[in-house]
C-alpha cells in the first residue's frame, strides 16, 4: 500500500494559506522506497517528460543517501522543490508506474529529496567568471532553468523580470496552499549565491526593446510566459466582481490581497463565487476564494472524469467545501453594475463530432439561476505577441529544435512558446535552450 501524505486538516486550512501537503518524513520516505520494485525496464522513467532516473533517484533513498538522489534528480530537473510539490505526476510517471493503483509516490519522493538538500545548507562555490553575457527575460521557470544551468559555467547573467518578485506563474500564478513563498525564495537565492542578478520591474516593449537587449548582450532568452487570460464572451464578463482567475491570483498571490491591511491592496471578501473552468488554475483560484471566506461553486461543461485538474487537488479542493458543477456551462452572467447572478445550462452528450467523440450539448430550456456576488473564469490563457520575433497567430514565438527564435542570439522557450502554461514543458525548453545558448557562445552555432 502506498505511504499517504499527511495533510493539513481540512477545517484548520481554510483560516490559512500555508501548504495543505505536508510533504513525507524520513520514515514515510524509506517505507515508499522500499516498495519500488527497480524495475529493469522502469515505465515511470518512459512518463516523465524530463527523463529522470526514478529507480535510481529512489534506490539512493532506500540507500539512506538522499544527497545522492537529489544529484541524481538534478541530472535532468534543476527543480525538483517545485516538481516535488506541483507537478502533475499523477498523469505522468506515476500513472506509468508498473505497480497502477499503488504506484510509487515519486513526487513526494522527489519533494523528500529537495526538503533535505534544503535544509543542509550546503555551501556553494561561486563560479569563476568567463567573458560572456546572457539577458534572461522573464524569471519563471523556463528563465529559472537556464539560468541555474549556465551560471556554473561562469557567464554574466542577468535576469529581467516585469514584476517587483521573480518567479513568474511559479510567485503569481501557484497559492501558497500548494507551494509556499519559501521554496520559490530559496530557488532564487541560489541563483544569486552562482553570481546571477536579477532586475526586477524590467518591462520587455518598456522599459527595453528587444534589440537593446540582443546590441548588449552576447545572448538573449526570452522565457515571458503566457499571461494574457481568455475570456469566454458571454453576456454579463464586463460587470464588477468578475475577474479572470489570472486577475484573482495575481492579487492574492502578488499582491497579498489575502493579508490587507498588512499589505495595501485589499481585495473584496465575496459571498458566493462562482468559477468557471476545470483546470488546475480555476481550481487554484476557487480554493483561493474559499480561504478569503467565499462559499464556492465551480463550473465545469464537461463530465468529472474529464476535469483536467490534478485528481489530488480535486479531493483537497472537494475537502474544503467547494462545490463541483459538472456538465454545466454559463450562458451569462447577470447584474445592473456588479454581479448579482449567473445564468446556467445543464449539459447532455449528444451525436459523434469528427474525431468519434460525443459532442456536449446543452439541454434545451433548463437554465438555472445561482445567486453570487462574484464570478471567476478560467478558460485558459496566451502570450504577449512579441512583435520583434515571428510568432504564431495565437502570439507564441516560432523556435526552430534548438529553441532559436527569428532574431540571431535570440533564444525562447516556455510557455510563450508552447502558448498555454506547463511547468515540465517551461523546464524541458529551458534545458534545451541552456544547451544551444552554450554550444551559440562556444562559437559551435550558427
Ligand atoms: Fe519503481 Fe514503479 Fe518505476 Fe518500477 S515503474 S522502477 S516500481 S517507480
């Protein structure tokens, strides 16, 4: 049987925002790793977007070395407090895991791991210094990832944030229930321990162009993310009290709308919120609702099954209260002014679409109303266009296999790249993108 996690309790939660997830101890640790069978063709390597070694990872835990492991883990994931605290495992290396319904914790595993290194505070040597410069914009974790991978090599990197905190989605977009500020802190602490600094309130298109950047340095990353949200335009999206579930995060997250009057931007206490979506962001921003003393329902058009969010954090999230409408959809919102309601549509499954899949559709005539005084949507999000490089229509920039984008010493990666946000896809780019940028400085490129 699987070691389970111990986790804040559910009433004691909602007066707080510390993380739900305690993490495992030394003991739960040990346990989970002696069930690992080290298979000799383990399919939870063939799951993990990033390669890392798990029966490796997992045997130097049983092996009471888990400096070793964390060694083992950077190999391919300079991240591995954020992977062992939100990455979407289930669905991934432990959905392949041999062992199915009880499949190895590896997240937690990885996060026991990181907790370690953590707290040894090991001292670090800082690089020698070659010659060469990097701009990194944006400071999530595609900028994060290429930063911690080149500055051992001693290039001048210089990080440009548009924020007043680095850390990009993983600071704005991630509540602190689910990770704390610490790990994020401590991420950037020990890139400026390897000599990386990091400029803060640095506006791509404002404060610089594009072209500065690449006339200064000897190379540029261009890691902003996608941050604009999508709406869903349906009547009522332009009243007071709706926001986007991007809108919502940044101002507790950020701006510490949560800790008013410590902080000074408050945000409005809601009665009832009602959010649409089913992803992890909309969940994020329900729980989120929920601790600023919301009673909350979220919408969803498709079944249960089908909710894209991490099943975990479904239960924590059904745990605290909040109320899952599957099959409905929003037809409008309603109000004079402010948010007074939102109209709902049940949903039904109706003929094959063109991929053999039932089609949704709404059930004619049984709308319904729900009282609320706020409404948060979630559909989704997309990057800035960057009108100096080629990009997509959706306004991703083009990269070739090395992550190159159209301007010469301009490399990219992230989500401005793939268009919607993955962590594991920000850091499988960043790697990427910190090979080309060494191998472009070494004078091997171009
Ligand atoms: Fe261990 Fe599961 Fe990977 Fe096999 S598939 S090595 S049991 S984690």
């Amino acid at each position: 049987m699987r070691v389970e996690e111990k986790k804040q309790h559910r009433f004691r939660r909602l007066n707080n925002f510390d993380e739900v997830g305690k993490g495992f101890t030394e003991q739960d640790a040990k346990k989970e790793a002696e069930r690992c069978l080290q298979c000799k063709n383990p399919t939870c390597v063939k799951g993990c977007p990033l390669g890392i070694d798990i029966p490796s990872f997992i045997k130097e835990i049983k092996e009471d070395s888990p400096f070793s492991a964390v060694k083992k883990i950077k190999e391919q994931n300079p991240l591995p407090s954020v992977c062992g605290r939100i990455c979407h495992n289930e669905n991934l290396c432990e959905a392949a895991c041999i062992q199915g319904e009880n499949a190895i914790s590896i997240r937690l595993l990885e996060r026991f791991c990181a907790e370690k290194e953590a707290l040894s505070q090991t001292t670090l040597k800082k690089p020698k210094k070659n010659k060469k410069t990097i701009a990194i914009i944006g400071s999530g974790p595609a900028g994060m990832t290429v930063a911690g991978i080149l500055a051992p090599y001693g290039y001048t990197i210089t990080m440009f944030e548009a924020m007043h905190l680095p850390g990009g989605v993983l600071r704005f977009g991630i509540p602190e229930f689910r990770m704390s500020r610490d790990v994020v802190n401590a991420e950037f602490t020990y890139l400026e321990h390897l000599g990386v600094k990091i400029q803060k309130n640095s506006i791509l298109g404002k404060s610089f162009s594009l072209e500065e950047m690449r006339d200064t340095y000897d190379a540029v990353f261009v890691g902003v993310g996608a941050s604009i949200p999508k709406f869903i335009d349906i009547p009522g999206e332009n009243l007071n009290g709706v926001y986007s579930a991007n809108e919502y995060m940044i101002r507790t997250n950020l701006m510490r709308g949560n800790s008013f009057p410590g902080h000074h931007t408050p945000l409005k206490k809601h009665k009832k919120t009602v959010v649409i979506g089913g992803g992890n962001l909309a969940l994020d921003a329900a729980r989120t609702a929920r601790r600023m003393g919301a009673d909350v329902t979220m919408l969803f058009k498709r079944s249960f099954d089908e909710l894209p969010a991490k099943r975990s954090e479904v239960v924590n999230a059904q745990e605290e209260g909040i109320e899952l409408l599957m099959m409905t959809y929003a037809k409008q919102i309603l109000g004079e002014g402010a948010v007074q309601g939102i109209e709902c549509t049940p949903m039904m499954l109706g003929e094959m679409d063109e991929f053999g899949e039932k089609k949704h559709v709404p059930i004619e005539d049984s709308e319904f109303l729900i009282d609320c005084d706020s409404v948060i949507i979630s559909m989704g999000q997309r990057p800035h266009r960057i009108h100096e490089l080629q990009c997509y229509s959706n306004g991703s920039i083009m990269v070739d296999d090395q992550m190159r984008a159209s301007m010469k010493g301009v490399f990219s990666g992230g989500d401005v790249v793939a268009g919607e946000p993955s962590l594991l896809k920000a850091i499988s780019d960043g790697k990427k993108a910190a090979a080309s940028i060494h191998d472009f400085l070494s004078g091997d490129m171009f």
